[in-house]
C-alpha cells in the first residue's frame, strides 16, 4: 500500500517526503521463503568453520569470494555454482564464503543495490529486493555455499540476516554508532573495515563497541519499532582494506595492526581485503594482491599468523559495465552477462588459480608451522 506523506501525518513534518510505501514484515517474507532445516545446517555450520579459522583453531585460510555486488541473480548463482565446485576441491586448505553483496553504499549517488532498486531502473521497489535477495541466499545455501554480505541498511538484517553466516561493515560505516549497534546483535562473525583513509582505530573502536550490550531502537519481525537490546558479538575482527594513503597488506602493516588489536583486547587474526584501496580498485592488480598475500603465508612469520582470511571481488567476466538506470527504464540498456556493474571483479579463470595458489599458501603455512 502506497500513501502520501500528507495522508498520514501533521502539517509540520514529512514535508520533503513524497510517499510511504508499505513492506511486508519480516515475519511474512520469512513464511514466504522459509529457511529449512538443510539450509539452516549450512549456515550454522559455516558461522562454527569461520569462528574457528579467525579464532585460529581451524588453520585453513578464509576466503570470501564473490561479485562486488549481486545484480543479476542468475548470473550470480552461475558464479555459485562455480565457487561451490571451487571450495570442494580445496576444502582441506580453504574455507570458502560467498561474497553476496545486496545494499551498495554510495560516496554521492548511484545504483544502491539489488534489495534498493531490484529491476535496475531506477523504480526502488525494494519488496522485490528483499524477496530477490532472500530466495538467492536459500539458492547459495542450496548448493552447501555459506554466504557473506555487507550490512548497511539497519532495517534489512532482519529480512536476510538468518542465511548469513558471516557479515562485514564497510569502511563509510565502521564509525556510525548505528553500525556497531546493530553488529552487537547479529548472530553470526562480523569484521569491520578500517577507515576510506586507511585509519584503524576506528575498525578498532568498532569492535570494541559491537562486542558490548547494546540497547537501541529497532524493529522485531512483525515490523513494529521496538527496542532492541543486545548481549554482545564476541566474534568481531578487524578487515584491512588500504585507504587513501596506500594499501596496508605488507606483512609489517598485518603485523601492525595485528599488534594494535591485541594491545585493544580484540582478535589479533585479521581479514586481508585484496580489493578496494589495497589493489587501486584494478582487477588485474587484485590478483597479484592475492598472490602476494600467499606469499606472506608461505614465508612464516607474525604477518603469516596473524592473516585468517582474503576478500576477493569476483565475477564470471572480468571488469566492470557502466549501469545507466535510465537507459534500463528506457529500454535501451545493454548489460553483459556476468559482469559487476560497480567495481570491477576479476575473472572466473584467473579467480580458480588464484584460490589454487591461495590453497597451495594455506598448505605451505600448515607445514612449516608443524
């Protein structure tokens, strides 16, 4: 149901507001698409490996892998499929998540996700979203895949947050209170990045407050505003991804900040992002990232121990497409099967080497630690 702000409210407020369109409640979206026990095994047990590789008693190596963001659903359950065949094959050297990214945060404008504007035009029917976005976590977990996501609007965790097995909060929001409150509650791991100017204390702060008892103002799966109050996320960690200043994935920047954690109190095993500021946002030089960060697990030493896991960004083709939702509107849109409209992923074919190589890393890691 769709009303005007004048319908529902006093002359005084919501006056650059033009409508409110009513959701369906949590509640209601999870009965349509109900988590099964199948499906629920494979989330628990992905939340149990990850606790266990950050908390460093499974020595595999984390990786999450998957599109910068998910905008066509067939496309990423193709990619799934692929990952899924992937993580079987290096099961013993690698734990691997499914990058699945719905809600994309904006330095200024632009398309803001698959649960914002599903259809890609610009229409925000975001009903549609959550559904899109629900059924493909159940079709990832489906293929015994868990799943990761960035968590940026605080309303959505409540329609997907019971398929995820691992959350991140991204570098805009790591210092947003409303973000650290809202990680003190979800039930799965959660890793904070350092700051857009690779500050980080603030991912530091970050999981000190998340791991706290949190109260505040929320929703319950009825969808009426509620308060929400918290016990804590005991398994917070800190995600390097560079900054403006240059990456931070050398072994005496992981060495650092796996020392900053430890004297904060907080796990000193970390994520190494090799995306975003840590590549130049380049796909080809995300490779080579990656490779260099094998390298690191290969040669001992703090940084070695200290790296729990890699992001990679991911597709079937390589790059990135311009998206323009009023061409999408129009009609006129032209969009190549497989390929991120936001950041630019690496290729399936260099994605399957580098898990090689980061798989041939983890073993090289084990054995010399023997």
């Amino acid at each position: 149901m769709t009303t005007t702000a004048a319908e529902t409210t006093s002359g005084t407020a919501n006056l650059r507001v033009s409508q409110f369109t009513a959701l369906p409640t949590p509640a209601e979206l999870e009965a349509e698409l109900p988590l099964d026990a199948p499906a629920a095994a494979v989330v628990e047990r992905g939340r149990d490996q990850v606790r266990a590789v950050m908390d460093g008693v499974d020595d595999r190596l984390l990786v999450i892998a998957g599109p910068c963001s998910i905008h066509d659903p067939a496309a990423g359950l193709e990619y799934a499929r692929r990952l899924a065949a992937a993580a079987k094959e290096h099961e013993e050297d690698l734990l691997v998540v499914m990058r699945a990214y719905f809600e994309k945060p904006r330095t200024t404008v632009g398309w803001k996700g698959l649960i914002n504007d599903p259809l890609l035009d610009g229409s925000h029917d975001v009903a549609t979203g959550l559904r899109m976005a629900r059924k493909f976590l159940l079709d990832v977990a489906g293929l015994g895949l868990p799943a990761g996501t960035e968590f940026l609007e605080p309303i959505s965790p409540q329609y997907t947050a019971d398929l995820v097995s691992w959350g991140a909060i991204g570098a805009r929001t790591a210092e947003s209170q409303i973000h650290r409150q809202l990680s003190s509650g979800l039930s799965m791991p959660v890793g904070f990045k350092n700051g857009t100017d690779g500050d980080l204390q603030v991912a530091l702060d970050a999981c000190n407050a998340a791991s706290a008892a949190q109260s505040f103002l929320g929703i319950d799966g009825d969808g009426r505003a509620a308060l929400v109050s918290t016990a804590g996320n005991a398994d917070t960690h800190v995600i390097l991804r560079g900054g403006r200043k240059g990456p931070n994935y050398s072994a005496a920047d992981v060495g650092a900040a796996a020392a900053s954690a430890a004297g904060a109190g907080i796990n000193p095993r970390l994520i190494v992002d090799a995306s975003h500021a840590n590549s130049g946002k380049s796909h080809h030089r995300q490779a080579e990232v990656a490779l260099e960060i094998g390298a690191q697990l290969e040669a001992g030493g703090p940084s070695a121990q200290a790296i729990a896991g890699v992001m990679l960004e991911s597709f079937l083709v390589g790059g990135a497409q311009k998206l323009d939702v009023g061409d999408v509107a129009a009609g006129t849109a032209v969009l190549a099967y497989g390929q991120s409209v936001t950041d630019a992923c690496m290729e399936w074919d260099v994605t399957a080497d580098v898990l090689a190589a980061l798989a041939g890393a983890a073993r090289a890691r084990r054995t010399r630690a023997a």
